[in-house]
C-alpha cells in the first residue's frame, strides 16, 4: 500500500513595508540544502592575555546561503514553443526588486532635490523575514542575489533559471529594541535555546566528572 506524503510547506521571504503592509514570495521548489555560517560576536581570549575571560558582544553574524530553482517549462506549447504569459520573469522580478528603492521613492526624493530641499533621506528598505517552517523566521537583509537564467522560449521569455541569495541575519546587536526586527530575532534564539535543551538532555551517553 503506498502511503501518500503530506505537501511540504513553501519556503519563503515576506517583504515588509514602513506602512506594515506584506508581500511574501514563496519558493516555487524549497531548496535543496541551506548553508548557515555562524561567526561568533565574542571578545577576550586572546593569547597570551589571561586576564580576559571571553566574553560575548552580542549575537553572532549568521550568513544564511541557499540555490532557489524556478522553471515553467511544463507551460511551453509543444506546438508554438512559446509560453503563456510571462513565464518565471514575475518571480525573477520579485527577487530582483528586494535589492532596489521603489522607484516612487527615487522620483520623490529627486522632486525634493529640484525644489531645494536641504536634506534628503535615503529610501527606507523594507524589512525581510526568511521564514523557513514554523520554528525558523529570521529577519534577515540580502547581501547578493545571483540569477542564472538558463532557458528561454522561442520569444526570450526565461522559463528556467537557478537563483543564489545571500542572507544575512539581522539580530539584536543590530538594530535598536523598538525596531521590530529586535523581537523577531529574539524569539528566534529562544526557539533554538528550546530545541537545544532536548539535545543536552537526550544526546549521548558520554559523562563529565
């Protein structure tokens, strides 16, 4: 009797704007493997100095690396070879845009520039969450975004492509407490200290004197 696995919950990256309004662009296919780097934040312990005990600066740099995979390849008419609307260029779009101000904001500040305002503020990102199952939502900023278009249709609409994103998390250590990717990231070390208890108290049947 085969058993029928239950659909794997989408992978994604919810942009969130000053106003608080979402958008969330899910991973069409969730990656395959996902490298986290963790650098710890620490000072003391240098070599030859015995009086400083290490000590932590806060949180550590996580990097967080993942190839996310698009295609609609299964959309092509055999027929015409071209296919229906604009292929995977919308999802390549989304991903793109999270590097880039909003161009109503370039337009606005130039308009300010024109009119002589003395100073004029850079264009606020929006805030990312990598949400990755229910214990995993970081916030996060993205520090490169490598698109590898690799087929077209008949008209160059891309139909397949392999997207590299770099994320890096944005912890307490970064931001001021009232900015809300304080308390994000927050739960998100207390979700890891919870299931790293289950660890100390199950793993191994080593013991220290």
């Amino acid at each position: 009797m085969s058993v029928i696995a239950p659909p794997l919950q989408q992978g994604a990256i919810v942009a969130i704007a000053a106003d608080g309004s979402k958008r969330s662009l899910a991973f069409q296919f969730n990656p395959d493997t996902l490298r986290r780097t963790l650098e710890p934040n620490t000072v003391g312990g240098h070599a030859g100095s015995r009086s400083q005990a290490v000590r932590f600066a806060g949180a550590p740099t996580e990097t967080i690396t993942l190839e996310c995979r698009f295609s609609a390849v299964d959309a092509v008419s055999p027929g015409t070879g071209i296919v229906q609307g604009d292929g995977i260029g919308p999802q390549l779009a989304a991903l793109a845009t999270l590097a880039y101000p909003k161009s109503a904001d370039v337009q606005r500040a130039q308009q300010q520039l024109d009119a002589g305002t003395i100073e004029v503020l850079p264009a606020l990102a929006d805030r990312l969450l990598f949400v990755w199952g229910g214990s995993r939502v970081v916030p996060v900023r993205l520090t490169s975004a490598t698109i590898v278009e690799e087929l077209y249709d008949r008209d160059l609409v891309p139909i397949l492509a392999t997207v590299t994103l770099t994320l890096q998390a944005v912890s307490y250590s970064d931001v001021d407490e009232t900015n809300p990717s304080f308390s994000e990231f927050l739960s998100y070390q207390q979700r890891l200290e919870s299931l790293a208890a289950q660890a100390y108290t199950t793993g191994g049947g080593g013991q220290v004197a």
